[in-house]
C-alpha cells in the first residue's frame, strides 16, 4: 500500500523559516517523481515544487528562490525547505508521488496542472505577520 506522511508543519512568523518533510513507503519510490503542492480555502491546489529521481526540480514562481525541494532516495523521503516565507504561504501543504508526471528540462508550467495518483493527508502550514 503506497504511503505518504508529511510531517513538519506549523506557524512560523513572515520571514522565517521552516522545513516540511515527506516520508514515503509501498511503492519503488526510486521510479517515481515527486511533489509538493499547497491548497488555502477557496482556491486550486498549487504546485509548488517537482523533483524528479535524478534531483530535476522546479518551482512555482511564487515560491522560486525561497523554497528548496528536495529528496533522499536511499531514506525515501523529500523535503521542502521554506525561507522567508510571508503570509501567502500560509496553506495546507501535500507530499504527491506520480510515476510518470516528471519534470522535464527544468519546465514549470509543463507541470503546474497535473494530478498526481499518490497523496499524503497534509501539513498545516501558518505564517503569521
């Protein structure tokens, strides 16, 4: 049975910082591409950050040089470092693993829209001004 459990959230003032970490099980997670999404009430679910097995990685632009994604695939797990985040970040945070939506050359709006097959049930992520 493939599991995601994101764990590392919680409130954080604007300009802080903070790390949110996915630990995944059940599935060959070496052949699997990996994301981070947010959603707020109201609003679409937003892909944040792609990583694929290789370390390719992209970012939405809203969260491009602020938030680092990335995954340790001998542990099988990812994380999503967040620096100087601001009240927009606040959000529930999802780990999502897909064997076949990857990043391809770095490409963000290739990506952006996609479904992945394999969720984890969230992390609340707070920023406070």
């Amino acid at each position: 049975q493939i599991r995601l459990m994101e764990s590392g959230g919680g409130s954080v003032q604007s300009g802080g910082s903070l790390t949110l970490s996915c630990a995944a099980s059940g599935f060959a997670y070496n052949d699997y591409c990996m994301g981070w999404f947010r959603q707020t009430p109201g609003k679409w679910r937003e892909g944040v950050a792609f990583v694929n097995a290789d370390g390719t990685s992209t970012y939405a632009d809203s969260v491009k040089d602020r938030f680092t994604i990335s995954r340790d695939n001998d542990n099988r797990t990812m994380s999503l470092r967040l620096n100087n985040v601001k009240p927009e970040d606040t959000a529930i945070y999802y780990c999502a693993a897909d064997p076949f939506l990857c990043v391809f050359e770095g490409d963000y709006d290739q990506i952006r829209g996609v479904e992945y097959d394999h969720w984890g049930q969230g992390t609340h992520v707070t920023v406070s001004s």
